[in-house]
C-alpha cells in the first residue's frame, strides 16, 4: 500500500477511513474535512481522533469547566493557571510550586501494575515540564467492594505500580486516600498528584516560537505501547465482560524517566530551552501541535526521524503512540549543540526532529513525502465542543427521601461500642498502612507530614524551613446524594485538612471522576459538581489551577458515584511548626471545635451498619469552614494547639481513634449535655475538627475561640490507655488496634 501523503488525499476524496473505529463521530470527521478543505491523511486522522477524545479535548466539560476560569476569585498567589501543564502558585520567598492531579483510571484496570505506574510517571513529566523539580507524589484510590475478587487483582497491581514507579524516582509518596465501594467494581479510579519547586524566574511554558527555533525530541525511543492508549481509552465505556476497545497500555521505566527529569533540570539551568511539552496522552500528535499551537508560528517535523524500538511502526502508529519517559523541546539553533550534549551525559536519546517556521501550518513529512498539513489550533484547541443534554435523574429525589437519619440506631451502650468497632474495623475506615508502607514516604529527607496525617507537608527550603502541605479528598456517596454539595464537602475537607496541619490554604487542582457524558443524568451530576466547586472556590478564595476530568467510568449501563477529588495546596512559613494528628502527652485537653448536628446522610455508619445510602449528606457552611480554617492556621503559628484532627467520615469517634492510636495515648471523653452520644461519636457534620490543647494555653485559645466565634467545646482529656466515653462504654487501645490494623491485610492476603 502507497503511503497516504496529502497530495494523494487530495486526489482520493472517496477514500473510506476508519474514523469510528478511531472513536470519531460522522459529524466530527465531517468537521475534519471542512477545516482542511479535503479528506484527512492517515496521519491527520490518527491525529485528529487522539486529540479530539474525551480525554484529550474536554468536548463534554468545557461549557461547564469554564466557570472555574469565570468565577475565579483574586488570587495574587495564582502565577500560571489553568491551560498549562500544571499551575503554578507563589508560595513566598523566591519560590513557586506547580502541582496537578490527573486519572490513569481505564489503564489501570486492563493492566493494574503498568496503568498505576505510568499515571505517576506522566504526572511527573506534567510537573517537570512547568521547569519545576518534582518533590513530592501523592494517590487518590477507589476500587471495587473490598471482599471482591477482582480488587485482590486490581489493588495489589496498582499499589504496586504506584510505588515500583515512585519509589525508583525517589519521590515520598505522602497522601492520597483509598476507598472502596461496589460501584468502582470494573472501573477503578487510579487519581495521581505530583508538587514541584521552582524559582518564580525558572517557569516555562509549553510554546513554539521563533521560526527556525529547533524541535528536539528526547528521552525514551517511541514503541508500540500505549497507542491510542489513554486518549482513546478514557473515551470508551466498558461492558460487563471486557474494554471495547483494547489498545496496549504504556509501559513505564522509571530510571530512564530519572535520567530524563536531572537532564532536563541541567538543561533549565543552563537556559536552553525556549518551550517544552511532555509527551502523555495523545503522544507526538498532542506535543507536536499543542506546541505550534500556543506558539507564534508554524512547525515542521520529520517524523522518520523519531527514534524507534519498533522499525515496523507505520507514521500513524508513531504520532499516537504513548510510549513514556519522552520530552519535547524548542531550541534555538546556537543552543542545539549543548542541548545535546546534556543529553548525552545523561545517556537521553535526543534528535532534532524539526524547526519551527513563520508560517500558520504544521506541517509532518515522512522520508520527504507530506503526510501532515494542518492548522495546529484546530487539532490541539479548536476541538469539538457539545453542550450535553442534562436533566436530574428521576430516582434522585426518592434517593435523597430515604432518610439516613432514620435508621435503626444502638440500643444499648453495648451495642453503640460494637458500632463503633465496627465502623472503625470496615475497609474504608480501617488503616491503609499494608498500602502505604509499600511507599517511601521520607525519601529526600524533607516529608514532614505523610498519611495517616490530615495532609502531606514537605519542607521546600532547607534555611527557612519554609514548606507546602497537600491534601485530596472526595466523598462518591455524598456527591450521590447531591452532587452540588458533594463536590463542596470534597473541597472543605480538603482545605479543613490542610488548615488543620498549620498550612494556609493558596489553590486547588481538581480530578473529575464521572460516568458517560451520554447520559443525561450523568451530565446533571458532573455540571451541579462543576457550579458547587466554582462557587466553593470563590467563597474560600482558593483559585482551581488546572486539572482533569474523567468521563465514562462506568461498567455496562451502571456509571460509578460521581467523584469529584479534590486536592488543595497550602503554605507553612515554618514547618517546624506544623500540627500533627497524634495525641501524645497525657493531660492534654480535646476541644471539640464547630457544631455537631444529625447528620448521617452517605456516613460511614449508615454504610457499614446498614449498607444504606440515602438522604441528604452533611450542610455545607464555607463561611465557617474559612473560620475554622483561621483558627487552626493562628493556634497552629501560636503554639496553642498540640494535635488537631479534622472530623470527616466516620465522625468524631473515627478521628479520636486515628490520634489516640497515631500518639499511644487514651483518651477519656464526657458526651456533652443535650446530645445523644450516638449522634455525637457518629455525626459527620462538617466544619469540624478536634484538637488537643496544652493546659497552660487553654484559656488564650477559648478567649480566640470567643472573640471569633467558633463553637468550641471541652469534650475530654488526654488519658490512660483506652477510648473511655463516660458512661457508654471504654475500649482499650490494644483492642482499638488490632480491629483498625487487621482488616486490609487479610482481605489481601
């Protein structure tokens, strides 16, 4: 067969090309040939259908993405926001940190161990690519019922995956969450967040400009893995038995992805590079024209000289190929020399691929014959846009009317202890240390906060112990119940988090986990959680720097609960004097700080003890959740606060326990008058935290409390070696530990 150049495609209108299977619709295709006046090459098409995926172009979201950028809040923090590869804040002192969360969820069912992997290494290149050294990953997790036997092949694979790939990098691993819930049975959520440092002078964008600027590709050669991976992959729904589409997911190497990341930090400092993109999803198709795109001209590549593991790959197979640990540069000619030379002491493959031109074109050629003429805009910007069609789904008012508040309560103090270890022993309450101790967390020597605490927090400059904390959360159940609040109790948490470690919350990144864009009810969920995270974002003062969103996640006809995950990113001045979780010295006093109302809509303990999900979740109150914020930032700085713990799922008795068990100290706790001690231990009423108060600080502290306004209530002391709730019921740590310990393990054993 001739190779398809575009003067045979000129020639040859009539040509049938697979554009359905290459996930193109009729109207789209029709598109493609009226933007270029004739039928698409073979390589235009592979092209255009990687870069006009879901994945890639946001075509279902970006009506409703645009709220994040039209209700932005002043932020003079916010250095480089959303269309970049990652945002960048200023975090003080010089510095600048860019960080960015992203899904490798289908990946990482059909191959769990390569799919993780390769999550983390893209989110990484994310990062670098911003000029930013990568200081720090973390993981959000959702898997199927934890007793399933197909999450004992999914989770240890992406664990796995995850810390093989980190772990080689030399990055701690210090966050993220694992959930596990029936509906993500055959659809996992694999969520990756990589933080980068860097001088506020040392940003770079992705651009080409300056005609006869060379385009240098670098690092790994390009192989046969990952074409149309992720960018068609993400775009496709799976049925009951398999993927309808099985393209080969990437295979990560994570030394050379080492080599790639100290080469390319060289190569910034010596001021090298004029633009850089990484090669993820959509490969060679989407660097190649995101970089003309952004820039001031046109390119030209040749693409048979792109280095190859496979000599048999056909032009069109290279441009979608997603092979990983590869970078693409614009140089200008007088700098080539030493570019090149780095590359070589780093043992990184690099070629001059092409230049960039003064014309408006990118322009591909293969051994001199034409396969590309395009507007770059078109393919990498210029994508299909649809304004869904969406209505709230018919069952959502019978779900919201079936009252958790409702449900069959303990009887007895007997049984409302064996509640509580209960939901303290369920895989989603229980500790995820069988996880998380398969990742470095203090690689660096700079984590200062790693899981199980409220956020991570990694010191970012050595003098001044200057430092950043990170937190993601997200509740599926919640957002169920009422998408718009869901995704606002994901974004609270998150920044109550933060807060509580002593950081000031700055920004969010965001990683919209829904169903098929199909479905109008699904749209009602992703655009009700869109306006709640706009509008949240806006109250809290805390811009979204970018992000990702993560369409047709669902098996057959049944989508998973919406998730919206949510990652918010603080500044500590001093990390020195971060707050732990961990109740530590006896005599402390707790205070409880906020309201604590009926709330057990979507709660852990209508979930364990009755597998229920219905009602209302927890109200949100931004406004207070902002005051609690300043509350546990100021105690924090001033030395009022020993411990301070968030309350979230599983209410106050999940947070008691994670502290007494973190610090090995009991703790004797009085109910207060006026409230019945199951709502009080259960209620996940939100805008709350419990803190453990240095006697000699409890009178500044209540003073604060007062003239702020904030709720806070002495509910107990630091004491002994049990949980003892006065008049109910008293365990024992050595108890309280094996119930939380145990559970993973031998459901993965």
């Amino acid at each position: 067969m001739s190779l398809d150049t575009v003067k045979h495609a000129d020639e040859t209108p009539d040509v049938d090309q697979p554009w359905a299977e290459l996930g193109l619709k009729q109207d789209e295709y029709e598109r493609i040939r009226t933007i270029l006046g004739r039928r698409p090459t073979g390589a235009e098409l592979a092209m255009y259908s990687v870069m006009w995926s879901e994945h890639c172009s946001y075509k279902s979201s970006k009506v409703h993405l645009r709220q994040f950028g039209e209700k932005a809040p002043e932020n003079d923090a916010l250095l480089v926001g959303i269309g970049e590869n990652a945002g960048v804040v200023d975090v003080g002192q010089g510095y600048a940190v860019t960080f960015k969360v992203e899904s490798h969820n289908h990946p990482s069912y059909i191959e769990p161990y390569q799919g993780a992997a390769t999550g983390v290494g893209g989110i990484v290149r994310d990062i670098l690519a911003m000029g930013a050294r990568p200081v720090a990953v973390m993981d959000p997790l959702r898997f199927g019922a934890a007793d399933h036997p197909d999450t004992k092949r999914v989770l240890p694979g992406v664990v796995a995956g995850i810390g093989g790939y980190g772990n080689c990098l030399g990055l701690p691993n210090i966050g993220g969450e694992v959930v596990f819930d029936a509906c993500y049975q055959g659809n996992p959520l694999v969520n990756a967040l990589c933080i980068g440092v860097m001088k506020h002078e040392d940003i770079h964008l992705a651009k080409a400009s300056g005609a006869g600027n060379k385009v240098i590709l670098y690092g790994a050669r390009t192989g046969g893995d990952g074409i149309g991976g992720v960018s068609v992959l993400a775009s496709e729904t799976f049925d009951d038995s398999k993927p309808t589409k099985r393209p080969a997911v990437q295979v990560g190497d994570p030394f050379q992805e080492k080599l790639l990341i100290e080469c390319t930090l060289e190569i910034f400092r010596e001021d090298l590079v004029d633009g850089i993109q990484d090669l993820g999803g959509a490969g060679l198709s989407c660097a190649t024209s995101e970089l003309a795109s952004a820039g001031s001209g046109g390119m030209r590549v040749e693409l048979d000289r792109v280095p190859l593991r496979d000599a048999t790959l056909s032009p069109e197979e290279i441009l979608m190929s997603e092979s990983q640990e590869r970078m693409c540069a614009i140089v200008e000619p007088g700098k080539v020399d030493r570019f090149l030379e780095i590359c070589e002491k780093w043992d990184v493959i690099a070629t001059v691929i092409g230049e960039v031109t003064d014309g408006e074109r990118l322009e591909i050629f293969w051994h001199g014959e034409q396969i590309v003429d395009v507007p770059p805009r078109t393919v990498a910007h210029e994508g299909p846009v649809y304004e869904r069609p969406y209505a709230r789904p018919d069952w959502q008012d019978a779900l919201q009317a079936d009252d958790a508040n409702k449900l069959a309560r303990p009887a007895s103090a007997e049984e409302l202890r064996e509640q509580v270890l209960k939901v303290i022993s369920s895989p989603n309450q229980a500790s995820k240390s069988w996880i998380t101790d398969q990742y470095d967390r203090f690689v660096q020597g700079n984590t200062v906060l790693a899981q199980p605490e409220d956020s991570g927090m990694v010191r970012i400059d050595e003098d001044t112990n200057l430092g950043v904390a990170v937190a993601t959360d997200g509740n599926g159940r919640y957002a169920k119940l009422d998408p718009y609040a869901g995704a606002q109790l994901a974004l609270a948490e998150s920044y109550r988090n933060v807060a509580a470690s002593g950081a000031r919350p700055l920004a969010i990144s965001n990683c919209l986990n829904f169903g098929s864009p199909e479905d109008p009810a699904v749209m009602w969920q992703f655009a009700e959680a869109t306006r709640g995270l706009a509008d949240g974002c806006l109250t809290l003062g805390t811009p979204v720097t970018g992000g990702n969103v993560s369409l047709y996640n669902q098996t057959g006809e049944t989508a998973i609960h919406p998730t919206p995950v949510v990652a918010v990113l603080g500044v500590i001045d001093d990390v020195n004097r971060r707050t732990p979780i961990a109740f530590s010295e006896e005599g402390q006093l707790l205070y409880l700080l906020g309201d604590t109302k009926e709330e057990l809509g979507g709660s852990a303990w209508s979930q364990v003890v009755h597998d229920h999900l219905g009602g209302l979740p927890p109200a949100v109150d931004l406004d207070r959740e902002k005051l609690l914020g300043e509350i546990l930032i100021s105690a924090s700085r001033d030395g009022m606060i020993d411990a301070a713990h968030d309350l979230s799922d599983g209410g106050l008795i999940q947070a008691l326990a994670e502290s007494c068990l973190r610090g090995g100290k009991g703790a004797r706790i009085v109910v207060p008058d006026g409230i019945d001690p199951f709502v009080f231990l259960f209620s996940e009423s939100a805008g709350r935290a419990v803190v453990a108060v240095p006697r000699s600080e409890e009178l500044r502290f209540t003073d604060m409390c007062g003239a702020r306004g904030l709720p806070a209530t002495r509910i107990g002391v630091v004491d002994g070696e049990a949980i003892d709730v006065q008049g109910q019921f008293s365990i024992p740590l050595a108890e309280l530990r094996e119930a939380h310990e145990a559970t993973i393990p031998a459901l993965l054993a």
